[in-house]
C-alpha cells in the first residue's frame, strides 16, 4: 500500500547518499568539514532538518536519538550546520523535484503560479537588510522574503528564491527564476498577480520563449494600462503593440509607429546602448468578476485556445499558491525556525520546501473515495502532511503508517460558494521560549 511513498522516500534517501559521498561542493572547507566519523554525519544532518518540526530543538534531537542520554547536544548540532555552505539545501530541493516530479499539463501547458510571502525571524546582527524599519517610528522587525514558482497542477514548488526584508524586489527574484531555470520552456505558463506589472518580467518571458498570464492596475490606476490605447468597453480583448525606448527625442517619436518612452529609472534588461528599442506584443483582457468589478490581464495566450472566459478561469487557479504558503507555514512548520543566524535559517527554508513536496507528492497521488453523500470530500491536508512526515522520519527498523487508509479516513467537505473576509496582518516571529514541548 505504502509502494509509492517508499519509492520517493528511497529517492530523497539516495540524493542525498550521494552528496554526502562527495560533500566538496557543499561545505565552507572542503577536505576538512565532514571528513570525521560523527553521530551527526553529513546524511543524519540532513534528514534531521528535513523532519525537523516546531518543538524546541533539544526535543528535536532528543526524538531523533530515541531520548537516549548520548543524544548530541544543540550547541553541536549548530557546529556540524556552520559547515554547510549555502549551496547544499538548495541541491537537495532542486535535485529531489526535478527527479521526483510528476507532468501535469492543463491544455498542454505546465501552470506555475509565481508569488512571495514574508517570514518573520530574530533579528540577526551580521545581517543587517534583513531588519525593516517602519516609517512611523513604530520598532521595526526582521524578515526575510520567499519569492516561489509554484506548479498549480502537480502541487508542488519548482524553484524559490530568498530575499533580505530591506531588499525585496519581487520582480527581480521572478525574472532571475525564469532566466535559470532549464524546466521553463514554450508549454510553460506563469501566472502572476498584480506585483509583477512590469515591462522587464514580461521582456523575460518572451526572451524565455515561454507563456504569461500577468494581472495588472485597472485602466483609472496608475499602471501599465495608463499608457495604453485601449477600446471605450467595459469588456475588451485587444492586442497592443509597444516599441520600448528610454530615448525621448523627436526623431525617435517619428520614427517609431508604436513609441512608448521609459524612464531610465525603470529596469528592461534588453535596452542598453546596442539596442535602444525593444518590441513588445501582448494582449490586454478585461472582463468583469462575480462580485461586479473588474479585471484586466496581459496574456500572450492565443486567443482562439484562451478566451477570456478561460483567461479568468485560469487566474482564479493562481489562488493554489496563496493556499499552498498557509500548508507550508502552519502544516509543515515554517515559522517556527531554530535558530537566529539567517544563514541556518535560509538551510531550513529550502528543507521545509523539499519535505512539502515530498508529502505533496504522496498526497495527490491518492484519490478519495467518494460516497453517496451530500458534500464531495476532499483530503485534509493537514493532517495527511504530518502523516507523511511521520512516514518520512522513521527508521527503516520501524513499521511504517499505513498512509493511504489513514488519508482516506481524514476527509473535509467541499462546501462551495463559501466566502470569508481576507484578514490580512502582519505575523510574529515564533520566541524560543515557546515552542512545542
């Protein structure tokens, strides 16, 4: 019953095998960090923090050592993680997915959603961008940014990108993403909400050669759709096309049919002194929502395939993403770190990152039964997830949960047409004094 989940647990298990066989790559000294025989090797360091969850991290290591009396101490285990050079976390979590990964295509395209959440941490002296001051004189607080691709279909993140709180740059983290990235090609389409309005990240795309779905200002704001032609409809879907130029000369005015000056203030990488005008075609959508306001999309989608019935169909799955940052802060632990130095928290993002997919992987592999009753049942994730990292984190001497009747017995009902206000505030960092115990 369990064939599956072993399958990827074996995989995880063999990734990671195999960086501990060559560390050279993932340590600060290599030839001499990981060369002696300890309890907390290389590999039993990093399915400890993979499985590592809100207690206190004494608890933590007491759990993992089976609360024997040698069980190492955190001051150890915070000596054998300053090995660790950024690099090793990051491997783990794109090796794991890239191999583990399952294509779950709508219309032929893979949907990743891109998004970022704050996660609030100690402040942490040797990192000074991660503390943000207000502006009203209020104390500040310290954070840093996660700035993710998250596939919609295959439930799962794809890539991630860290940012100090004083240093957030959402679009710049998207357009890095999608540059390195060998995953993202023509049957990719990314969904972006209204933060990532802007010239540059649509120029990337287009250089990426893959496809877009970005929500932009309304036409009475002060976005993109401000400068642009557009039909006199409450609903259009027209295409507009824009030459990109920071030069403001008359000649150029002349000479371009679809001028658009820029301000040298505003970043498109592919203008530079070689090439002074950049061409950009996309389609500009506006339709009205169930609640009588109004949207408006910049797509390069055909619109013979993606109407803009299927245009807002398709934003609305962007909300995978919102839902999926709630599982992976309260369900696998990501506000709680354990420690306060940014580097050994950076190392527990991407751990907690891997260990979601993993148990995402496990999860969606199973389809609930259905009976006749009133509601559709869904999977309760929450539950389903800390089922899987029990499975994830015991030995291979143990018997191993039987995780398919224990998720198929922990069920929710769809209840649509359901609303709630979105209550928006800004989050604590969890003290040390009270974790799970």
């Amino acid at each position: 019953m369990n064939a599956y989940p072993k399958l990827l647990k074996r995989k995880l298990y063999n990734i990671t095998k195999k960086m501990s066989e060559n560390p050279e790559p993932f340590v600060n000294q290599p030839g001499k960090d990981f060369t002696r025989n300890r309890k907390l090797n290389f590999f039993n360091l990093h399915l400890f923090l993979l499985g590592v969850y809100s207690k206190s991290l004494r608890l933590e290591l007491y759990e993992k050592f089976g609360f024997k009396t040698s069980t190492i101490s955190p001051s150890a285990l915070c000596q054998q993680r300053a090995k660790l050079n950024g690099n090793s976390f990051k491997h783990l979590f794109k090796e794991f997915t890239t191999s583990a990964a399952k294509d779950k295509l709508y219309k032929g395209y893979h949907l990743l959603a891109a998004d970022g959440s704050a996660l609030n941490t100690h402040h942490d002296y040797d990192y000074p961008d991660t503390y943000v001051r207000h502006t009203n004189n209020l104390k500040g607080y310290s954070a840093l940014h996660l700035n993710a691709l998250y596939d919609l279909r295959a439930r799962i993140y794809v890539d991630a990108l860290v940012q100090p709180g004083k240093r957030i740059n959402e679009t710049r983290a998207l357009c890095d993403m999608v540059d390195r990235s060998s995953s993202i090609k023509s049957n990719t389409l990314i969904i972006g909400d209204r933060g990532y309005e802007a010239y540059n990240i649509l120029a990337h795309m287009v250089e990426k050669g893959c496809k877009y779905l970005i929500r932009a200002k309304d036409i009475n704001s002060n976005g993109i759709a401000k400068h642009l032609i557009l039909p006199d409809s409450d609903e259009f879907d027209t295409t507009v096309t824009l030459q990109l130029t920071h030069n403001n000369s008359k000649q150029m005015k002349e000479l371009l049919p679809h001028f658009r000056f820029i301000n040298r203030n505003t970043i498109l990488d592919f203008l530079d002194e070689s090439n002074d005008v950049y061409t950009l075609t996309f389609r500009v959508v506006r339709f009205e929502t169930s609640d009588g306001n109004y949207q408006l999309m910049l797509t390069n989608l055909d619109p013979k395939k993606f109407p803009s019935e299927e245009i807002s169909k398709l934003y609305r799955m962007r909300w995978g993403i919102e839902t999926s940052f709630r599982e992976l802060k309260h369900a696998i632990g990501l506000t709680a770190f354990h420690s306060k130095k940014t580097d050994f928290i950076i190392q527990e993002i991407y751990a907690r990152l891997t260990l979601y997919n993993f148990c995402e992987m496990i999860i969606t592999n199973y389809v609930i039964k259905q009976n006749d009753t009133k509601h559709v049942y869904q999977i309760n994730f929450t539950v389903a997830i800390n089922i899987c990292r029990r499975f994830f984190c015991i030995s291979n001497n143990e018997v191993p949960p039987d995780i398919e009747a224990l998720i198929q017995i922990n069920r929710l009902p769809i209840r649509d047409g359901r609303k709630f206000q979105r209550s928006v505030r800004r989050g604590r960092v969890i003290s040390f004094n009270y974790r799970l115990s």
